[in-house]
C-alpha cells in the first residue's frame, strides 16, 4: 500500500513533542510491513538538518495558488534516518517556515493551511496518488477538505483520509478567510455547523473540525481518551462533532519505536541494560547524578521529562518537587515552555534550587540528557491534567523507571497501580492517582518511595514488570493497517 503522511512533525528532524514520535515509529513500522511510505514536512530553518541524509530539491517551483496570487515553492527530499521526507519550502514574503521556531505565530493557522494546500499541489502536480493520505492534528486539518472539495475534482478520485487528532487542545480556529486564501469553492457552504464553522465562535472556522468531518475515519492516540473526548470536556468543543462522527471515530494507543528506545541498544547512555540485567541501571544513575552535579546518597531519583503545559499538571510537577526533596530523595526536572509566565516560574525555582545537591532543573530542550534521565531515573511523575496517550511513561516503562501518573487518557491504557489495579499482579507496572490536586500525587508518591525504600526487591520487580510491558509499533501499525484497508474499500 501506497501511504503518505503530512505532517508538521516527524521525530528527530522536526521535533515538539510526541506527535513527531508518532509520524517517524509508525511510518517506520509501516515500511517494515511492506508498504510504501512517505512523509511530506515543511522546510523549516531550525530542523534538525543533521539528521537529513541526501538532502536535494526534487521539484522546483511549485507555483501553490494562494488568495488571488500563488506561491512559488521548491519540494525537497531526504532521508530521515531511512524514513522518506519531503520538505515543501515556499518563497514569499512571509517567510512561513524560516522562523527560527516551528510554532507560536500569530499566523499559525495561515502557515499551515498554506502547508496543507502546497502538499496536495504537490501530488497533484507530482502525479502522487497514494492509496492512503494520513494528516495529523490541526496543522492538516484542512487536507480531507481539500481533497474533496477541490483536488478530487483534478483526478484525485480514489485517494483516501485517515486523520489523526493528538491533542485536540489546540484546533487551529481562524478566521473564514482562510477558505478563500486556499480557493476553496463555495466558502460559505463550508462555513456551516456541520461542516467547518468553530461550535463555540460562530464568527470562526476550525480546521480540526474540517479534518473531522472530511476524513474518512478519524483516530485519536488511545482508547480511554477517545471516550474522553466524546462525552467529556476535554473534547474543547468537538465532542457533538465527534458523537455525530462517531461510527468512523476510534482511539489507537501510539507505539514506542523500540529501536530509539531501548536501554539494551541506546548509544546515548553510558551503560545498556535489559530486564535480565537491571542493576546496570544503577551505573546511569551515578553518571546522571555526576552530569547534573547531584550528591551520591542513597535516595530514589525522581524525575519528569517533558513539556512544561498546563496540560502537564504544572502545579503537580512544582509540588512534586518539594514533595521528593521534602521525602528524602531526589528530583531531575527536564522541561521547556513557551509560555512566558510559566517560563518565569520555573527559572524561578530554577535559581532558588541552584546550589541545591538533591535536585537539578533543566530548562530546555536536550533528547541526549532525556535518555540519561530516563536510564538514570528511579521514578518519573506525570501528573497531567489530559494526556491524549503520552509517550513519556511508555519510554520509563520500558527504561525500567516506575511511572507515577494521574488516571486520566492514555495513563488509564498503559499503567497499572502496583497496589489497586484490578489487573493481575504479574501486569501492574507503576502507581496511579486521581485528583488533580496535591494529596493523589502525594500518596502515589509516598507509596513508591516506600516501596523503593523498605522493599527494594518488590520494587525491583515492579520495574522489571514495567520493562517487560510491550508497547512496540507492532499492534497500533495493525489496528491502523486495518482502517487503511476498510477506508481503502468505501
Ligand atoms: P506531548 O506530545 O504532549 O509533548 P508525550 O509524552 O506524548 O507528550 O511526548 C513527549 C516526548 O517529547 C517524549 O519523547 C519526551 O521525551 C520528549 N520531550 C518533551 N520535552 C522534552 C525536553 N525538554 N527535552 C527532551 N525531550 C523532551
């Protein structure tokens, strides 16, 4: 099968968070399945270029019809680490992907419906005709629309949409005049309530919303959060789209591509291990506490690794600081924002722990140190208020890291509290609480210093446990194949 993802990510090249996992392990998977796969980017100036091998235009200008004008592009390709890239650069004035940063604009929505329009002239005009275009998040919503309304109608007859949401938080709401600016024919029938128009801001359009209603089948990156975001608040306004959609709606939990995280293979830590030979662990652990400057005692090293988001709890993450050092261990922080105030908070903190030996906090984004953190770890919390999957406690899992996480998405699917779960004792592999404020996290991490505590041995298992857990590509590559074919057929 012939599948093209378009995306605004793809790990390690163009990187934010997990969606850029998602689009790099599942391709991967896909390929190794035997199909055809490949992924179309934007040029972006601060991409990871090192990890690009092979990098030339394949397509020069590309004239991508804009408003009233068009925009010459160039398409250039490259290998990812095997993976096959396109990365479609366009030549105008605002300089759409030549920002310094991937996100944050106040064109946001305009850069990326313009990325969606310029991918589809492409195959048009490239004569790429894959069985299975798979769009992801907002930054793509507009790709079914198009195809339907507008590329179908140039030949582009038997091409079909999967179109995945990773985070409906953010939804790309704009304003009408993004249907015109991509020559969309009859925007106003666009701008209805079951088409594009935003369910809360009647004046907007919602390119989520588009890509929902268009594709012919919508996934989110779990189970749990499926239901979620159906009959909860955490939808943000598409949960009435979605329960009108929802014969073509299903939640696949993501993969963890095993060949990047694996502490039996990862070049990037100092000592591998497996589940057979975990005190080896033990040797990241001293080489993390020697790069972050921390003391050498005997207390657990609890860390988080992550964005630094209301969505990631920041109000749980800060009292799982003070709790760990008030508890007699230690705590790594790893985390960016671009949210200024929370920015401000944490270099805050960030000063006032300075010469603190039990706790280091890392402001930035830096995915060598995140493996030593994860290989070096004891515990990782994730206390976040909606978590679509997450990948965060899937790589502890496997780096044999207890995972301390609130009951909330893809948590719910993947960690099992060593205490309540109703699973078999056999499969609990972390500690799992539920408020959002701070006495769950505080009792989940009470139990887990506990445990590594006063029974080193059970803890010992519980990671081992967490280590033989398998979240691989294999099963979601499957679930997805499956829909690729039953969409293929309609
Ligand atoms: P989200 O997609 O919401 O950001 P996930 O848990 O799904 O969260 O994925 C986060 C991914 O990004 C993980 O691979 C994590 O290690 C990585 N990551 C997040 N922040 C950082 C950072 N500051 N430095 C290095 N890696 C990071």
């Amino acid at each position: 099968m012939h599948i093209l993802m378009v995306s605004a990510e793809c790990a390690p090249v163009a990187k934010v968070g997990g969606l850029a996992d998602v689009v790099f392990g599942l391709s991967r998977e896909l390929e190794i399945r035997g199909n055809d796969v490949q992924i179309i980017l934007p040029k972006y100036d601060c991409m990871r270029y090192d990890h690009v091998w092979g990098l030339h235009i394949t397509y020069r200008d590309l004239w991508v019809p804009w408003h009233v004008g068009a925009i010459r592009c160039d398409v250039w390709f490259g290998f990812v680490h095997g993976r096959k890239c396109f990365f479609i650069e366009p030549h105008s004035e605002d300089r759409f992907f030549e920002r310094g940063q991937y996100y944050g604009f106040h064109d946001d929505a305009e850069r990326f419906a313009f990325f969606s329009k310029a991918a589809l002239e492409f195959m048009l005009k490239d004569n790429r005709r894959p069985d299975v275009i798979h769009c992801h998040d907002w930054q793509t919503g507009l790709v079914p629309v198009l195809l339907y309304e507008l590329y179908q109608h140039s030949g582009m007859t038997n091409q079909r949409v999967c179109y995945t949401v990773h985070n409906f938080k953010h939804q790309g709401v704009t304003g009408e005049h993004i249907l015109y600016a991509a020559g969309l024919p009859n925007p106003h029938q666009l701008f209805q309530p079951n088409r594009l128009q935003d369910d809360d801001n009647h004046a907007a359009v919602n390119l989520m919303k588009g890509g929902t209603v268009y594709s012919n089948f919508v996934t989110t990156v779990s189970p749990q959060h499926a239901q979620e975001v159906m009959h909860t608040d955490q939808g943000h306004g598409l949960g009435h789209i979605l329960n009108v959609h929802q014969g073509k709606f299903g939640g696949i939990l993501n993969g963890l591509d095993y060949d990047v995280w694996n502490p039996v293979i990862d070049e990037l830590i100092p000592a591998q291990y497996s589940a057979n030979a975990v005190e080896k662990k033990y040797d990241n652990k001293a080489a993390l506490c020697d790069r972050l400057l921390l003391r050498k005692e005997y207390k657990p090293i609890i860390a988080y690794v992550g964005r630094l988001d209301a969505q990631k709890g920041v109000h749980l993450i800060r009292h799982g600081l003070h709790y760990a050092l008030a508890n007699d261990a230690q705590f790594v922080m790893l985390g960016s924002s671009p949210d200024p105030d929370i920015d401000r908070e944490f270099r805050h903190l960030k000063h006032h722990f300075n010469d603190n030996p039990d706790c280091h906090l890392e402001i930035g984004f830096n995915e060598e140190l995140a493996h030593l953190i994860y290989a070096g770890a004891d515990m990782i919390i994730m206390p976040s208020m909606f978590e679509p999957c997450g990948l965060t406690q899937l790589i502890a899992l496997k780096y044999g890291t207890v995972p301390i996480v609130r009951a909330v998405g893809g948590l719910v699917d993947t960690v099992f509290d060593k205490d309540y779960s109703g699973r078999p004792e056999e499969q609990r592999n972390g500690y799992v609480f539920h408020q959002t404020d701070e006495t769950g996290l505080e009792s989940a991490m009470h139990r887990a210093i506990g445990l590594w505590r006063h029974h080193s041995d059970d803890f010992r298992k519980l990671m081992v446990q967490g280590m033989q857990c398998d979240y691989s590509w294999a099963r979601p590559a499957q679930d997805y194949l499956n829909i690729y074919n039953y969409i293929r057929d309609l």
